[in-house]
C-alpha cells in the first residue's frame, strides 16, 4: 500500500547520472502504477542557479507528471546560510501541500560529499524536522575501522530509523522472492539446510570491463565494490531463519545473525581461502601499470549455524568475464553423478528461478539427461518494478526490511577485515586472467597451493 503521508524528495544531486538515470525514471514509473503519496513533491538540489528543468530528461522521458511535481533549488552545500534557506523552501511546499509532510534526504552525490551534508542537515535542524530521512548510497566505509567511524558520525545527527542504507540488490524481485520462494514452498522449506544442501554460491559476474570507471575502480576494488555490500547480503538472505509470520521489521534482524556466523574456514590464514585476479589490460586502462587492485575475487567461507555447518559458501564476483549473471546457485546433495540437482536464484539478467532435474531421455536404452525447470518473471508479468522504485516505495512507507543497518555494514566488513589487511600487504597472489575466462578457469590458474580449499 502506498504511503498515506504527504511526501518530499529531497534529491541532493538531481543533475547526477544516478539521479537523471535512475531515480527520475523510477518516479515516473511509480507515478504510472499509482505508487507515490498523494501529496507529492520532489524538491531537486543544485549547485547551479541556471540550470532548468528540462535538462534532466536528457535520459528521461519528461512525463506531465514530473513537470508537475519537480522543481529546483539552487544552493551552497558548503554555506550554513544555505540551510536556513533550504529550511524555510520546504515549509513553503509544505504550507502549498496544505498539510505537514516527512521529507526523505536521498543524497545522490560521491561519498566524500556526503559527510559534510549529513552534518550540516543535523546542525541546522533539518534532521530532526518533519519526520526526516536519510537515504545514503555505497560505500559505507572501505574497511572495519572507518565504518564503524561513520557510523558513529552519522548517528550524531540521525536515530538509526531515519537511516536508509541502500543495496539496490536487496531491492531486485528475486531477492526479495528468496524469502518467499523459501517459506511458501514446502519441498524447499523442508531441505533448506545442510542435510540436503552441499554447496550455496553466491555470483556475480559481468563481460564489460571497469567501463570508464577509472578513478573509482581504483579506490575501490571488487572486495569493496561487491563483496562486501551486495553479496555478503544476498548470502545472508539466503542463510538466515525463516519468521513463521509476515514481520518485515524481523528481517534485518535475521540478516544480522546470519552474518554473525559467517566466517572463514579456522586454522588457516583468511587468504587461503580467498582468490583475487585482475583482468588483462586493466593497468594501461587506468594509466597505472603496477596496480594490484582485483577485478576479480572468490571467496570460500562457511557458517556456524548448526543449519549450515560444513557447507561451504562461495562468493564470487568478476568483470570482463564470459558472462553476465548475478544469482545465487545451490546444489543439493547426491549419491552418484545424476542426482545432482541445481537450483538457482536468477538475479539478472533475466529474473528467475531455474531447477536443473534429471529425466529419462527417450530411447530403449534408459539413458539419462540433465534438464532446467524455468521461471522467468518477465514472462508472466508485463511490468517488473525497477529496484531503485522498490526502495523509494519502501522508503516512502518507513519499511526498512530492504536496507541495510548500521550493524550490518559493521559485520560484513568483520568479515572481510582480515583478507583485506593481509592484500594490502601483498599482491604475490594477484591472478592475472584474459578478458573473457570463466571464473572456473581463474580459479583453476592460480598455484596449487594458493586454490581455494574446501572442507
């Protein structure tokens, strides 16, 4: 159900690329299904007074109902005075809606941007005015020391409710069918766990290399681009319990205590079970020959949770690989080579479900074959809900069961603390691979005594 309450966007950043290709688009197509608050505004913050309106669909259709609801505010993010006038702009809107609204801080600018805004929100108020909240983008931190310091400093003007931290893959159809998919299905609910389960992987794969993302791809690596706040997530959706009820508000929750237990394999070094790569040409691509940052990582780890215990879990992630598949893959048990029965989790790029069953294949000698069971939801439904709208609708109806808590953050970053010190040291083990290897073959590249162990 839409929220009742009336409503403004605050987009700090409404000139950017995420705001220009992600979020006007996704307003427009909540504004068609009938999604938004009735009492609707979006209030776009700009460095540049001259700037018009209409140069923010150069990607986006302008729709009458964005003409309508959309307007600009020029203003110094770095001007205290600036606040007051921001301050008193929205209770203008608000006197126009003709009734109190929540306003929601989506900050759509670089990380290092952010900080000084955040503060700024809370010094001058505007945190605590209007039932105020803040959506942040990744990443939060680069490593467990300075997580836990923006946690701290961000709490110092927002309470942990008005906190919206977005993952964008928790967001996707598929992931938040995971939950369903596994309580709504007796044959899945009864063999979710490691008497039936032998391996859960979490992948994330894609063909195009760093695509012009130099500067960033640099400062940041696949570890912190995708391991650490995308698929430690999506692995928690898939390990954690199951509620008997429908409380969307036990979800983080879950997530939480399923990362808690995640870990890597005891009595060896963190790094023997992990493998990290960099695709070839990736140094002149940047303009920095010797760099060590990976493109590439796989990661084995497993859980403490009696559930769980024994299987290993693999997360791994690659550009300019054979592919592009993000999914989650769980192969059950088997006692000869033609009871291998594979389920995967379909993310993109076709959203779905797909169960790899073996049948008879027609003849007289009772030969054996492997054969996919398909779901894609693309096929029974004509309109998917992107996962920026998702979370803008969560967000809108104070609904947090798709964003990530500060605890969280925290522990997927525990988790990774150890390979990340021991990279920084060393980057003997960095694998170098050809644009268009399969992970297996990545894998299989790296010296005997460096592969990925398995229990």
């Amino acid at each position: 159900m839409k929220a009742s309450q009336a409503t403004i966007l605050i987009i700090i950043g409404v000139t950017g690329d995420l705001s220009v290709r992600k979020l006007l688009p996704a307003i427009s197509q909540m504004a068609a299904a009938g999604a938004l608050p009735d009492h609707f505004r979006i209030l776009g913050i700009t460095r540049r007074p001259d700037i018009k309106v209409d140069s923010l669909f150069t990607k986006t259709k302008k729709t009458a109902y964005l003409r309508e609801h959309i307007q600009l505010f020029a203003m110094d993010l770095t001007a205290d005075e600036d606040y007051e006038k921001l301050k008193a702009e929205l209770s203008k809107i608000e006197d126009e809606l003709g009734q109190p609204a929540q306003r929601l801080f989506y900050l759509a600018v670089p990380p290092q941007v952010s900080r000084p805004i955040i503060e700024r929100l809370g010094v001058s108020g505007l945190a605590a005015l209007g039932q105020a909240k803040l959506l942040l983008e990744k990443p939060f931190g680069v490593d467990l020391g300075s997580a836990a310091e923006l946690v701290q400093y961000i709490g110092q003007y927002f309470q942990a409710d008005q906190i919206y931290r977005i993952d964008h893959y928790l967001a996707r159809e598929t992931a938040q069918n995971i939950i369903i998919f596994r309580k709504n299905n007796a044959l899945f609910k009864k063999t979710w766990n490691r008497d039936f389960i032998s391996r859960l992987e979490i992948v994330a794969t894609e063909e195009i290399g760093i695509e012009g993302r130099a500067v960033f791809y640099e400062q940041t690596g696949a570890l912190r681009d995708l391991v650490q706040s995308h698929l430690l997530q999506l692995a928690a959706l898939a390990l954690m319990d199951i509620s008997s009820d429908d409380k969307t508000e036990e979800i983080p929750i879950r997530r939480l205590a399923a990362l808690r237990q995640l870990h890597f394999p005891e009595g060896a070094p963190a790094t023997d079970y992990a493998r990290r790569g960099q695709y070839e040409g990736y140094q002149a691509e940047v303009k920095n020959i010797g760099s060590a940052v990976e493109t590439f990582v796989s990661l084995s780890l497993e859980s403490d949770d009696p559930k769980w215990r024994g299987v290993p879990i693999t997360l791994t992630t690659g550009k300019a690989l054979d592919r592009k598949f993000t999914g989650i893959i769980i192969s059950y048990r088997q006692e000869k080579e033609d009871e291998a029965n594979q389920l995967t989790l379909h993310l993109q790029p076709d959203e779905g479900v797909e169960l790899c069953l073996f049948a008879k294949r027609p003849g007289y000698d009772h030969a054996v074959s492997r054969h996919p069971l398909k779901f894609a939801f693309q096929e029974y439904y004509a309109n998917l809900p992107d996962a920026y709208e998702q979370v803008l609708f969560n967000a809108f109806n104070s609904d947090h069961s798709l964003f990530t808590t500060s605890d969280e953050v925290l522990e997927t970053w525990r988790i990774l603390d150890a390979v990340q010190r021991a990279w920084e040291m060393d980057s003997e083990d960095l694998i170098i691979y050809k644009p268009g290897s399969t992970k297996e073959e990545i894998l299989a590249a790296a010296a005997p005594s460096a592969a990925i162990k398995e229990k």
